[in-house]
C-alpha cells in the first residue's frame, strides 16, 4: 500500500508519479522492474451496487482504477523522509485537461491518495537485449558477418594445423603449462594465445586478421573451468606483451619530456578483457578460481591480482564517512584561514619581509577547491546525486581493471557506456546456455575476438514462451556455429566419471572421444562394488512403478521409483558401514518437481538426521554443472502414453554424467522404450550386464515402509517396443514444455519434437520448443507469484521468483 506524493509530466505523453509507502517496508523492486499501480487492493473484488443505490453512496464509491509502468526508486532530498518509489507510465495523446470526462487515470492520481503498487517482474535483461540487438551494426564486421552467415571458412582449421606457442613465452613457462594441462587443454589454450595475437604485427610475423571466434566445448568433467582460467592467464599474457611493444615503438622520450607517463595512455590504450557466463553462479566461480589461484607469469611466479571487489553498502558507507570528515576538515580549514589572516595582520604590522601568506594559500588552492566542493555536493538542498557518484565511482573503477567479471546481462548496464574505452576480447563461459540475442550485449562493447567456451549437447538456456521456442529463441550462438559446421575444440579428457559410467556418454553423445584421465583409471574399485546391487553403472527395471499426477499438476510422479530410491539409499549405508567405509557424498535426481516434492517426503526422516547432510536432492536441470560420488536417477515415466521432455538427449546427457564411482538409473523400461535414445542406454545396458529387473532386487525393497502408498504391487506394463540399435542416427527431440499463457497438457509434449543429433554434428532443424527447468508444475508457481507493496508475499502456494542479475 502506497500513498501518492506528486505527479509530474515528462516528455511526448509519458508521466511520473511519485509515491511513498503507507507504512512501514522494504523496497524490494529493482531498476527498471515492470509494476502496476492500482486500487482497489488487487485480487478483491468489489460488490456490485443495486439500482436502487443512492446518490450518496455512488459519491462515497471507492476510487477505481491501474496503470503500468517501470519502477525505479525516488531518493528525497531530505535524508529524513521515507525512500518512495517513482512508476514511469505513458498515457499518450490520451488525456485531454479540458475535457469534462473524470474517468481517466490522471484525474484519479490524487495527491495523498491510497494506491497499491504490484511489481511484476523485471524487464532489465530483455532491454539490454533488445538494445544490442539494435546496436549490432556497430559491431566489428567479421563478427557480424560470421554470425549471419556462419561458415568453416571464419575458422581455423584446428585439426590440420598444430596451434604454435607465443613467443613471449619462455622455456621455464612453456614446460608450466604442459604441467598444468592435458593435451587437449592446452591447445584450447594456445589457439587462445593464437586468436589474441591476431590482427597485431611485430618486426617478424606479418600482420593477420583475427578470425572472430574461438569454440571451446567441454564436455562434463574435463576441466573446463580450469582451461578457462588458463586461458585468462595466457591470453592476459599475450596482450600485454602486444602492448608493450607497441608502446616502446611509439614512445620517444626526447619528444615527450616530463609529461611521458601522462601521454601513454593516448599513445596506446591498455588492452581490456571482458569476462562473462550466463548465471551469477557461474561468473562467481571463474572469479573465484582466479581470486584463488592468480595469474603465472612468463618467470613461473603467481601475481596475486588485486581486484576490487565493492558492494552498495559498503560504497555508501564510505559516502557518508566522507561526508562526515568533510564537515570536520571545514571546520578545520575556517579555523586555519582565521589565524593565517591574523598571523598575515601581524606581519604586515611589523614591516616584516618574508612570504606572503596569499601565495602559500594560493599554492594549496587545489585541495582547498576540493574541500569546498566536497561540502557543496553535500549541503542539504544541493543538487548532489547519490546515484549518479555512486554510478561514476564504479565506472573509474571499471576503467582501471585489466581484466572485468560480469554476466552477460549485467554487460548491458549504463555503466559500461560510461567507460572510456571498450575491450579486446571476450570470454564467454557457458556459451551454450545462453542464446544467440543474450550474448550481444557483451559483445556490443567493441571487441574484435570472442572465445565461446561450453557444450551444446547440455541444457541451454530456459525459455518459458512456447512462441519464443519455436522461433529457437534458446538456441545458444555456440549451437548456431555447430550447426553450420563450425569446428569446435573437444576437451577430450575427463577427470570424474568411472569408465563404466563414462562409457555410454562418450559413446553415444560424443562420438566415443572421451578418454579416462590417469587419476580415474587408477583409482582402485569401490568395496561396494562387490554387492550386485551396488556396481559402478546399474539400470534397474522398476515395473511396478505407476506414473501419476496429483492436485491437478501436469507433472509426474512415482511414489514406487521413489520408495526404492529410499530402499537402495539405505542399502548403501548399510553396505558401507559393515565395510568401514567413511562417509561420500550421494545425490538423487529426478526430471519432474512433482518427483521432487515425492523423494523430499520419502527421504525426510534421512534429511533431519546428520546423514542427510551429505545427501542433496534436485532436479536434474538444477543439478547441471554439479557432481556427487553417487548420482541415484529417478526417470519417473510408466505408462505407454510417451516419455514427455526425459527423451531431450541433453537432460539425458546431464543426467548420466553427474556421478563420479556409481551411477544407479531407475525406471520402466517397458516405458522409456518408447524414446529411441532411452532405447539405445537399455540395449547397452543389457549387453554390458548392467541391467537389474525387479526379480533381481531383495523382497525388502518391494515392501512399503509404512501404508501412505499401499503396497508396491500392480501389474506388469506391456513390452511397447522391441530393442532398438545403439547406433548413431538423427531422432526426435521431445520435450516437456511449460507455459505461462495457457494450461498445458500431455499432448504438448507429444507435438513439439523436432529432429536433432547427437555426437556435436547438427542439421537444420525444424522450429524446436523451449524446454522447461523441469516440469509446467514451476511455472504455474512462478505466475502465482504477488508481489505487493514492494514485497514477496507470503503464500503457500507461491513459488519462488528467480532473481536475474542486475
């Protein structure tokens, strides 16, 4: 609940209205979130009036009435009243002032009015994007031309050609980096070196044009976060030596004089890297691996980076420390010019010969302006915005750094149009979970170079508008270079799968190039491996398991899968406490929330104890780029009426290659048949002896804990299909789709395939659609959710609403 301050009329029909809250809250909004104002309270529902209403009470009828518009926050000058909040609104031509018609929104906008103010949601990343995407001519014209018409011939021809090593590099750095990384790291790392010292000349090597785009994919476990780091490194290395030799060649001292150090920057601007990944997580965690780690230079010494790293509050704090010292060192400064001009007096007085005290305070004048400015910019009343400093103190810091972390959204942000000069290169991580309009901001800011790093054959990017989808809205810019045959650099090693469980996924995924690392293959076997039930890679055929809905959700569930989940958990510890064996970490993942919710209720008593604490229970779309020694997959889908989005190859993929020693796969196999690549995993599991039906399993496994779920019996499901060939071949993408226009059903995932391959090698597809973090289940909880007054309200039945960078 609100209360309207004032009303102000802004340019070509657009309006602010200025309004503080009512009572006591936080704002919660952000810059530039979608909000409504409105009365009445929204969601009542006023009762309608009879014909026989009188005058009175049509006079006395509440106020009625909305208007959308972007929220930003309004900062009174006067430090004592309340933050309110300003709706940025457009009316247009609409409002005629002479007009005797009461009904428009204007004339309701009354000053000490009570409004109530709905955030919806924010609008910030679909701005930037829509601005870069407008902003794309400005771009270089290599980039433009190799992401409209992608083509082999934008790149180099990483398999004929070995990268060579930059000749900064010395021999004692040299032998570093082959310490450091494997064969295939360190090509991704050199080509890297190579895409940066493109389109820069020496005395020996010709001058080259840098090709636009270096991909790097990197299946799960082979290190991909440790090569970018050593990408960074490298590709830092090689700049600053182009810089310093550019520099030494334009510097002429004799020319320059003392003023040297103050020219340098014109003469050669310092090179600049920008860094991103989708999510904050992921930024984080490359920042973090940098923070850790340093940088090595060519002498193999760490340089430890000083990164300056500030947040709002402790920036206003310093805000208001200034201001405090400022009003201390006025003073100070009143006092000192009261007894300069006395102690002037008195030497005047005297005839005496000596410096005129107006000259020493000319001399300091500059400090002295400083001061005086200081306390003007602070003076109550003064047109000081704490904003905008705040906005430029970040900005000079930005313009400092050699090297900036951000995601790709936050790339869009007005400061990055307030930095004096752009970047040289970018650095994507996790390319291939953001699509193709999500990765221009970042590459609007001038660079002639881009390394994509990720893997498109993992999720991409979630999108929830079925019309979005199928324009392949969430299709990454890496997926888009693959598919017109773009080569890609493999990292090719993996360092965290046991070689049962990496076999089926380097197999059918990626074309069998993944190789064990020799920390994998001499790691000694498990001692569980000797119980049957606990090998390194087991399918188990749950038949009895019965898919099912509840509460009118569109997602699955399956209370059985769920109760051998907990039967074989158990089992586990068990097993490895009769061995003597220390504690490891476990994870159980499913497709569907639904699924969720059911496992989370199963294992409760298990979460509340101090075992639970090495257990983690998601999804598998959440579970993305983590791993667990034990990775128990609940796949959920028993009926003959398809498999919904579990048969999209790269939730599948994600799936398969979370665990490290044991990956145990419940479900129908009657069922997920009916997926051609679910298919092919039964048939290799069989034919590998890793395959387990219900006959194999203990008959304490099949009897209930308790009588919430009734007895695990039913009937067998009916062999829908024979066993299909493990080979390679293009299928059918079908997905779960979710919606937040529409109810869904199960037919929407029956009608919205669309062919793609596996193994990296793509053809054009039909219009594919989106696929969703796990099931419509969260998206309905997502639309359900108020946010009123500024803040969440609190609802059983709301969801909770992801924050997107700022």
């Amino acid at each position: 609940m609100v209360r309207i301050k004032s009303i102000e009329r802004r340019e070509r029909g657009w309006y602010d209205v200025i309004v503080l809250p009512a009572n006591e809250c936080k704002w919660t909004f952000k810059e530039g979130d979608v909000a409504i104002l409105s009365a009445p309270r929204p969601g009542s529902v006023r009762s309608k009036r009879n014909n026989t209403s009188s005058i009175e009470d049509d006079e006395e009828a509440e106020i009625s009435g909305r208007v959308a518009g972007t929220v930003r926050r309004h900062n009174p000058i006067d430090t004592r009243d309340p933050v309110g909040a300003i709706l940025h609104f457009y009316v247009g031509d609409s409002y005629d002032p002479n007009s005797k018609v009461d009904d428009h929104i204007l004339r309701k906008l009354h000053p000490k009015g009570i409004w109530y103010l709905t955030v919806l949601g924010s609008l910030a990343t679909t701005q930037r994007e829509y601005i870069a995407l407008h902003a794309f001519r400005r771009l270089n014209l290599q980039m433009q031309t190799a992401i409209l018409h992608p083509s082999p011939e934008h790149f180099p021809k990483y398999e004929e050609q070995p990268p060579a090593m930059p000749e900064c590099f010395t021999p004692n750095f040299v032998e570093y980096l082959h310490k450091t990384f494997n064969g295939p790291q360190l090509a991704a790392i050199q080509w890297a070196a190579m895409h940066t010292a493109a389109g820069t000349s020496s005395g020996v090597t010709k001058r080259q044009d840098p090709w636009p785009f270096t991909l790097v994919q990197g299946p799960p476990g082979t290190g991909k976060t440790h090569t970018v780091w050593g990408m960074l490194n490298v590709i830092h290395l090689v700049q600053y030596q182009h810089y310093y030799t550019a520099l030494l060649k334009k510097v002429a001292p004799e020319k320059h004089g003392s003023n040297l150090f103050r020219t340098l920057p014109k003469l050669c601007p310092k090179p600049r890297m920008l860094v991103c990944a989708p999510s904050n997580a992921a930024t984080d965690e490359l920042l973090a691996r940098v923070l850790d780690r340093g940088f090595i230079d060519v002498s193999v010494e760490r340089r430890t980076e000083q990164l300056l790293v500030k947040n709002r509050d402790e920036i206003l704090g310093w805000m208001h420390q200034l201001k405090v010292r400022d009003a201390q060192l006025f003073q100070q400064m009143l006092c000192l010019q009261r007894e300069l001009n006395a102690a002037a007096a008195a030497v005047r007085s005297q005839g005496s010969v000596g410096v005129d005290p107006d000259v020493l305070v000319a001399r300091d004048q500059t400090e002295t302006h400083c001061f005086k400015t200081l306390q003007q910019w602070f003076r109550s009343g003064s047109n000081f915005n704490l904003e905008e400093a705040r906005a430029n103190l970040e900005a000079s810091f930005a313009n400092e750094a050699e090297i900036v972390f951000t995601t790709v959204s936050s790339s869009g942000r007005k400061l990055f149009s307030r930095l004096t000069h752009g970047f040289d290169m970018v650095v994507i991580d996790e390319a291939a979970q953001a699509s193709e309009v999500a990765v221009l901001p970042p590459l609007s800011l001038g660079a002639a170079r881009c390394v994509l790093v990720g893997d498109p054959q993992q999720l991409p990017a979630t999108v929830i508008s079925k019309a979005a989808g199928t324009l392949l809205y969430s299709r990454s810019l890496f997926e888009r270079f693959q598919q017109a045959g773009c080569p890609t650099m493999l990292l090719s090693v993996q360092y965290r799968m046991h070689p049962h469980i990496r076999d089926f996924p380097s197999r059918y995924f990626y074309q069998g190039r993944l190789t064990d690392s020799e920390s994998v293959t001499n790691l000694p076997d498990e001692a569980y491996y000797k119980d049957p039930l606990l090998r390194p890679y087991v399918f188990y055929d749950i038949t009895h398991g019965r898919e099912s809905h509840r509460g009118g959700s569109v997602s699955y569930q399956n209370i059985h899968e769920a109760q051998i989940c907990l039967r074989l958990y158990e089992h586990l510890q068990k097993t490895l406490k009769s061995l003597g064996m220390g504690k490891i970490s476990v994870g159980i993942i499913t497709p569907y929330k639904l699924q969720l919710k059911c496992l989370q209720r199963e294992f409760d008593d298990v979460l509340s104890s101090e075992e639970g604490k090495d257990l983690y229970i998601n999804t598998v779309d959440a579970f993305q780029g983590q791993e667990r020694d034990v990775i128990i997959m609940s796949c959920v889908r028993a009926s003959s009426h398809g498999v919904g989005f579990v048969a999209d190859i790269r939730r599948m993929n994600v799936a398969l290659t979370r665990a490290r020693r044991a990956l145990w796969v419940m479900g129908n196999a009657n069922a997920l048949m009916q997926s051609d690549d679910w298919a092919a995993l039964i048939s290799d599991a069989r034919a590998r002896s890793c395959y387990l039906d219900m006959d194999s399993l203990p008959k304490e496994f099949l009897v209930p804990k308790g009588p919430t779920y009734g007895p695990l019996s039913g009937k067998v499901s009916s062999n829908m299909r024979g066993l299909r060939s493990a080979g390679p071949r293009h299928r059918q993408l079908d997905m779960h789709v979710e919606s937040k226009s529409g109810t869904p059903s199960e037919d929407d995932e029956k009608s919205n395939a669309s062919l793609i391959s596996r193994n990296g090698n793509y053809r054009p597809l039909k219009p594919t659609m989106e696929n969703s973090l796990d099931d419509f289940d969260q998206s309905a909880d997502k639309s359900r959710d108020a946010w009123q007054y500024g803040i969440q309200k609190k609802q059983s039945s709301a969801g909770v609403v992801a924050k997107r960078d700022s």
